[in-house]
C-alpha cells in the first residue's frame, strides 16, 4: 500500500505547494519515478485553487511523478492508499484552514467540502508536515494545525522552517524555531532557505530535480533531498 503524507498548516502562504512539489520529485528520484511510465510517486491537490495546480500544468508530461486534482473526489480521497503500482502520495492541501464555522472540540475542520476532503484525507494519512515560515504571525495557525487537528488523530508530524531567507538575518528564524521547541513538537533540523530559482521553477514548469546544474540550484536542491532524509528517519521511528 502506498504512504500518504499530507503537507498542512492553516495559514495560507506558507509554501505548502512548494514543499509538496518539490517532496515528491525527490521521493520520486530517490525511488527510481520515470516520468510517463506509471511512477511510484503521486502529488494530490485538494486546493482548487492552489498553485500545485497552476504549477503541474507548466511541467506537463515532464513531471518525475504523477499529479492529481481531487478536492471533490471524496472517494478517490479515501482510497489513497490502495493507487496501483505507487509507494508515496504527497497532499497538498488547501491555503487555509477554517477552524470555527460548523467546528466542534471533537471535529474542528467543520463543515462544507473543503473540510470533507481535508477529512477524507487525514483518516487516511501516514504522516503529516507542517512548514512554519521564519515570522510570529506563523506562530498561532501553526499551534491550531498541530493541537486541533494533528495531534487528536495521533498522527506523527514534523514541523519544518520554510522560505528562510538568510538576507534577513537568523533572528526571526531563531525566535521561530525555540518557539517550535518550546511546545515540544518534533522539529527538523533542515530549515528550507529562500531562493529566487524556487519561485523561477514554479513559472517555468520545473521541479527541484530538473534544476540546473550550477551551485545555486544544487544548494536549493539540497535543503529538500535533506528535508526529505529526515522526513524518512521520522515515519521510520528513527527520531
């Protein structure tokens, strides 16, 4: 059966799409995905809107790994599991998460089709990761996903730094991460720096392995063959 990872936080912009895109092409190359010829590898959007979408339609046939938009295929949703011939699917969910309206302390996704799939999916979820970019308007979404949604299903996460941008100095970054410490979530130790070639990739229709072979691109490239190592150790038991 395949693993399925879902990529959540409820607040919106803070690269969600990116580190599932980017996730599955490196799941794909380490596990052999050819493009075209069934990969073992699939991204699935429940964002109708989201820039997974907007993304895979410039990579095309190109892509390393599968991609699938199915926010109003709930029964599609249920079944991740059991895609022929696929080891991993990467969810990427929707740019918000509204956790008032219809909600209860049991159930606080609360009604409407966008929670019915964020439902769908978390009942069949192996793993969660939840980014948190490097600033304190992060801090309390990032609590609601983890406290209200997370940890109620028992499921094992990882929080990761995303969109670090080292220009900016390591105090917002700092402050984030011994924010992370402090409630005793699992952190990574890879923090997912800024650069201008992530956001050229998503316009131009590329994933982390088919950038360019120059230092940048490997040192972009790097954080997520990184986040992916550890990603692997923690839904191994191994952190």
């Amino acid at each position: 059966m395949a693993r399925v990872h879902v990529v959540l936080n409820q607040k919106g912009g803070v690269g969600k799409s990116t580190l599932a895109v980017n996730l599955a092409a490196v799941t794909a190359d380490t596990v052999g995905g050819v493009a075209g010829e069934n990969p073992p590898v699939v991204t699935v959007s429940i964002d109708p809107q989201g820039s997974a979408v907007w993304w895979s339609e410039r990579v095309g046939d190109a892509l390393p790994f599968d991609f699938v938009q199915a926010h109003d295929d709930i029964a599609g949703l249920a079944g991740l599991r059991h895609i022929p011939h696929v080891t991993d699917v990467w969810v990427d969910t929707p740019g918000w998460l509204d956790l008032s309206d219809g909600a209860s302390s049991d159930d606080p996704l609360g009604d409407g089709k966008a929670a019915e799939a964020l439902r769908a999916v978390l009942d069949n979820a192996d793993d969660v990761v939840v980014p948190i970019e490097p600033e304190p308007l992060s801090f309390q979404p990032t609590f609601n996903t983890i406290e209200k949604v997370v940890k109620p299903r028992k499921l094992p996460y990882l929080v990761v730094a995303n969109n670090w941008d080292p220009r900016d100095g390591r105090a917002d970054l700092d402050d984030t991460l011994q924010f992370v410490r402090n409630q005793g979530w699992p952190l990574a130790n890879t923090v997912i720096r800024h650069y201008k070639i992530h956001s050229r990739a998503s316009a131009e229709g590329l994933v982390v392995t088919q950038y360019p072979k120059n230092r940048v691109a490997m040192e972009a490239r790097e954080d997520f063959y990184r986040l992916a190592l550890e990603h692997g150790q923690m839904r191994n038991g191994k952190n």
